[in-house]
C-alpha cells in the first residue's frame, strides 16, 4: 500500500484548502484511512478517519464542524476539506492506514503537507 498525501498550502485564516491523499493496492489493505497532523513542537495527532467497511467517520474536537472526511466511489481517493481554518491549524498533515485515530497504530503513512494558515 501507498499513499501520497497533496493539497497543502499557505492561506489565510478563515479560508479553505481540500487535501487529497491517493492509495495504491486494493481497498482491503486499508480499512480506515485517516489525517493526521504534527505542529512544530507538538505530538502527531489523528484529527479525522473515514472507515472503508461502514463509512463511519471520526473527528477529533479541534476540526470537528470545520473539516469533513469523504472519498471518491472508488475508495481509492480520500479528501479532506478544510474550512474555517484557523493558525493553529498550522501543521504538516499526513494521511495513513491503520487503526484510526491513533498515530501508533498506523501501518502506511503518505509523505507530508505542509499547510499554514496566516492570521
């Protein structure tokens, strides 16, 4: 499995940016694909999955009403878009596999995207 994580970018507080992370292999390798972010300073932390069985979603209290998790039919395209965003949003965002929403039970991570909000 692969997964390649884009979107990212610079804008300012109160707009919106919609990433994108593209995996590879069969839909089974994956059954929960999630976002993930890391601030300097500060530790990895899962903020949004999107299982592929059920298509429950998770989002943790810092983006919830702001971010919305979805997918392509495919399952093979997962997207998060981000509105309202804030300063504290700044981070690099990843997406992985695993068992969502934590960072240590993730078994494929995409590369990063760096995304900063300016206020």
């Amino acid at each position: 499995v692969q997964l390649q994580a884009s979107g990212g970018g610079l804008v300012q507080a109160g707009g919106s940016l919609r990433l994108s992370c593209a995996a590879s292999g069969s839909p089974s390798d994956y059954p929960a694909i999630g976002w993930f972010r890391q601030a300097p300073g500060k530790e990895r932390e899962g903020i949004s999955c999107l299982s592929s069985s059920d298509g429950s979603t998770y989002y943790a209290d810092s983006v919830k009403g702001r971010f919305t998790i979805f997918r392509e039919s495919d399952k093979k395209l997962v997207f998060l878009q981000m509105n309202s965003l804030k300063p504290e949003d700044t981070a690099v965002y990843y997406c992985a596999t695993g068992s969502c929403p934590r960072p240590d039970l993730q078994d494929y991570w995409g590369q990063g995207t760096q995304v900063t909000v300016s206020s």
